[in-house]
C-alpha cells in the first residue's frame, strides 16, 4: 500500500519521518492552511499513485483529549467556510463543508493509532477564546481537534478519488491562547508514534 502523508511542517514531517522505517510512506510537508495543503497535495496526487492520503500533524484538542493524545477523523469540517448573521454561523448550501471519512478506514485507523474519532474541524485562524471554542463544540458536538489543513487535503483527495483520513496529536486544549501551556515535542512524539502505528 503506497501511502502519502500532508503535514503542514517540516518539523512535523521529520517527526513522522523519524518514527518511520525508510521508505514506508511519502511524506510532505505542504503548507499551513487549507488552500497551500489542497495544491501541494493536489500536485502529488497528479504526478504519483497512492493508495492512502492521511493528513497528520499537531493540533489542538477538545475535550476530554489532552496532550499527547491523538484524534481520528470520521468526519473533516471545514468550519470557517460559510456565513456570519444574525442568527448565527450559516453554511453555504453551493459548498462542500465537510468530507466523510469512509466509516471502515477511520474505523481502523483510530484502532490502529489507539486514537479517538470524531469531527476534526479545519480553521483557517487557530481558536483563541472560550467563546470561539463553545462556538465549534456548539456546532459540532463530537469535535475531537482543531488543525488548519484537513479540509484542504481531503478536497484534493476527494478530486482524485483517493480514499484519505486525518490524524492530530495533540500539543494543546483548544480555548483561550496560552502558548506556555503548549506542549509541541510530547504531542511530535505521539504523532510520530501515532503515524508508524497506521503505516505499519
């Protein structure tokens, strides 16, 4: 099985790379954000044939995850994508908002991975507030993370008909900003963990 792995970073991708035996995955680091993911990840789609694409990074986690946990996609939301009004956050019926997982592939790949399914939501703007968190819980009440590249990922996959997952370790709680409680290298070790468990 040929597998393509999207990381945002270079630090990410060589924690995962390190985690890996040579030459078990392709992994690339292409880009913050929903739309540098989609067109690096589009771009290898188009030159090379894989079996699997999995987004896998840090991330933020909802409760009750905590560092150096790890969450599973079964769904990628695209939560910024959409309208604001009165009434609230509204999405856009001429958009796709959110991808599926296939349901035996998230499946396995949160058994594999020992990690937690649920809705992994993609922001182009990383939660900084208690009141922006209970907005995405409110939405989305099996939220399990918060990453910036999933969504972008999954539409360039989804394009080329190549079945695709998300996995994130966790580095911090999703809320209020608070950069001194972030714990980058235990959640990079998780991942890379995380990561050699799917692959193998």
């Amino acid at each position: 099985m040929k597998f393509l792995v999207v990381t945002a970073s270079d630090f990410e991708g060589d924690a995962i790379r390190t985690a890996l035996p040579p030459g078990a995955a392709d992994v690339l680091a292409g880009g913050v954000g929903p739309a540098a993911s989609a067109a690096e990840t589009a771009t290898a789609l188009a030159r090379t044939n894989y079996d699997l694409v999995l987004c896998a990074g840090i991330g933020g986690g909802f409760g009750p995850l905590g560092v150096g946990d790890v969450a599973v996609a079964s769904t990628i939301a695209f939560a910024d994508l959409g309208a604001e009004s009165p009434a609230g956050f509204l999405t856009l019926p001429m958009a796709v908002a959110a991808y599926s997982v296939e349901p035996k592939l998230s499946v396995e790949l949160a058994d594999r991975s020992g990690g937690r399914l649920g809705t992994i939501v993609t922001v182009a703007t990383v939660t900084g507030t208690a009141a922006r968190c209970d907005e995405l819980v409110a939405r989305y009440p099996d939220a399990v993370a918060e990453g910036m590249e999933g969504a972008g990922v999954a539409a360039a996959a989804q394009r080329h008909r190549v079945p695709f997952g998300e996995l994130r370790a966790i580095s911090n709680v999703v809320g209020p900003r608070d950069r001194d409680a972030w714990r980058i290298p235990a959640a990079l070790d998780s991942l890379g963990r995380a990561v050699a468990a799917v692959v193998a």
